[in-house]
C-alpha cells in the first residue's frame, strides 16, 4: 500500500497511520479488531483493484480473532468505499 496515492485518492496532501494509542477513541476499535465496517466514524476506505478478481475477500469482523468474508463488491457498497490501484 502506497500512503502517498491513498492521500491523493481522499484529496489530502499527506496521510499517516492512526497511533495506536488513539485508534480506540476515533474508530471504536481496539487493535487487532479494527475493520472498515462500522466505524464510529466514517473514513474514506480504498479497496486494491485487484480485489474484483475475488469471489470474496477477508476483512476485520471487529473483534480480535474474527473475521467476515464478503465479496468485494459488498465491501465497497457497506463503506461506501473505491477500488483504486493502490499496490505497484
């Protein structure tokens, strides 16, 4: 992942990953459980293009330990989501 084309995807100049220390208090999440569905608040989420390839795809259930397997299409209509190129 690329944080540099993820900022131009979201139309910011720069972004960083979210300290640890903060991820409870702006997601909702703990780590380890953090998923793109259900947030607190809602972030803008990029799925790799790649991914339409996939019958499903694996992502956080929002607890440590479990996880949700959709179809990459659904992910993208549940975060209101885009796929990008985002690997080289």
């Amino acid at each position: 992942m690329n944080l540099k084309t993820c900022a131009k995807l979201a139309g910011e100049k720069k972004i960083e990953m979210l300290p640890v220390k903060d991820l409870l208090a702006t997601t909702g999440y703990i780590r380890g459980g953090c998923s793109p569905i259900g947030m607190k608040k809602r972030f803008p989420t990029f799925v790799d293009e790649s991914a339409v390839e996939l019958a499903n795809v694996v992502v956080s259930a929002g607890k440590v330990g479990m996880q949700i397997h959709i179809k990459p299409d659904d992910l993208i209509q549940v975060t209101g989501g885009k796929f990008a190129k985002l690997t080289v």
